[in-house]
C-alpha cells in the first residue's frame, strides 16, 4: 500500500526528536504544495512503518 498524505488532526503530545539535515531536506521537499505541515507527515510515516514492516527475526512482534 501506498503512503498517502492525510488532513487530519487528532490529539498530541510534544516530543523532541532530532533528524538528519539531509531527511529533514527531503522531507520539506515531499510535503511541498502539498498543505501539510511537518508534523503531519512524520507522524502519518510513523503510523504507516509499523503496519508495513516485514515481519522477521529482526522485527519484535507481540
């Protein structure tokens, strides 16, 4: 399944998080003209990581 930007806001709590230039480059790039903020797409790509991970030895799995 593809990664798809959504519009949405649900509640949150601030957490500090350093990134690398280059991803953060990268990043500011994909959501361009796009209406979306940082944020919002970092967290839809932590939500979508965990569901599409390939299940392994190297993975926890509950």
């Amino acid at each position: 399944m593809a990664f798809k930007i959504r519009h949405e806001r649900k509640e949150t709590e601030n957490k500090t998080i350093r990134f690398p230039l280059r991803l953060i480059q990268q990043i500011e790039h994909a959501i361009e003209g796009d209406g979306v903020t940082f944020s919002t797409f970092v967290i839809q790509a932590c939500e979508y990581a965990p569901e599409n991970m390939e299940k392994g030895p190297s993975t926890h799995q509950k």
